[in-house]
C-alpha cells in the first residue's frame, strides 16, 4: 500500500511542479508586456490631450516628427507580440482546424490592428503625415494582449490555488476500507473494495466509500 501512495504522491508533485512552471511562464510573460504596454499607451495616448503634450519629448512630437513617432511604437510593439505569440500560433491553428476559439479571435483581432498600422506607417514614410492621426493602433493590439495575459496569470494563479485545495480535501479520505467476508473483517485498498462488499465503520471512523 505504501508503494501505491508514494506513486500518488510523485504524481501530484510533478502535478503541481507543472502547474507553478506554468504559472512563473505566465508572470514573465505579463511583466515582459507591461513593460513595453506602459510606454507604448504613454506616447500613443498623451499627445492627444493638449495640455499634456508638454510630457512628450520632442523627437516624439506626432506633428514635427510622424515617422519617429510611428516606429517607436511600432518598436515598443514587437516585444509584446512575441510575449505573446502563443495566442497568434494557438488561435490560428484552431482556423485552420475550423474550430476557432477565444486565441483566434486575439490573434485576428490584434494582428488587424498591426497590419492596418504598418500601412499606415509606410503610408507616412512615403511623405502622408496627416496619416499618423488616421491609423495607428499599435497601442491597440499592445494593451489587449498585456490585458489578456493578465487574465490568463490571475487564472491560472486561481485554478492552481482550486486543485490544491481539492487535493488536500482528497488526501482526507481513508485509503483502505475494513470489509466483512466469510464473517472475518479484512482491511482491504479501497482499489479492492466490490460492489456488494459489507463495510465495518467503528464510532469515530470515516465511511471510506458510499454507494
């Protein structure tokens, strides 16, 4: 019996082994974004407020210097999307598979918004400045993924927070059930336990099964 529990308990270690990995991904994954999110929100949203645009460095100024101002976000950008690049190869492989889920609609989504900012970002390059107010949603698809990680960090933070708890409750239960046969009492795993078997439970002792 000693052996079978040991087993349990290995695989309820790497269990949790696998799930803080997954977890400790997940952080980095956040904090990778948000460090580039931050920036990125900062500049594409403060020179639209006129009595801030004092907070934005001049080289940064969407007016005098458009193309700067486009690819410093479209720099600030890439970071995040590789963060999380895994919504982009999970959403479209689930299209390709015809059935889209929740990574497809991200990964559409986001990857909309950065197609539509690279051309309006060649579109200034080729000498369009007024394009830099019409088009540039970098920040869009910036912010959604860092938001959508969060999400995923705080879940899976709660799920593994859920399934310890659950565990705990399990490793509650009796692991061998004393069982009436041939009038003699035989404490059995509760793995051996039949359907129709007479259990004995003294006053005090857990029932080990019901049924």
């Amino acid at each position: 019996y000693k052996t079978l529990d040991i087993e349990k308990e290995i695989i309820v270690d790497r269990d949790k082994q696998k799930k803080e990995s997954e977890i400790r991904t997940l952080r980095r994954k956040f904090t990778i974004s948000a460090v580039f999110a931050v920036p990125l929100l900062y500049i594409a949203m403060v020179p639209m407020i006129p009595q801030f645009s004092f907070a934005v460095p001049a080289f940064l100024d969407p007016m005098k210097h458009p193309l700067v101002y486009a690819l410093t976000q479209l720099l600030l950008v890439i970071p995040i999307i590789i963060a999380g690049r895994r919504f982009y190869t999970a959403g479209f492989r689930a299209i390709l598979q015809r059935s889209p889920n929740m990574d497809s609609l991200i990964a559409i989504g986001t990857s909309a918004a950065v197609i539509y900012s690279l051309f309006t970002t060649l579109r200034i390059a080729k000498g369009e400045v007024n394009a830099v107010h019409e088009g540039l949603y970098f920040e869009s698809a910036g912010v959604i993924i860092t938001l959508i990680l969060l999400g995923k960090t705080l879940e899976a933070v709660s799920k593994g927070k859920t399934s310890e708890a659950i565990k705990k409750l399990m490793g509650l239960a009796p692991k061998t059930a004393v069982v009436i046969r041939d009038g003699r009492e035989t404490e059995l795993p509760i793995e051996e336990v039949e359907a129709g078997d007479v259990i004995s439970v003294k006053p005090g002792e857990k029932i080990p099964v019901d049924g």
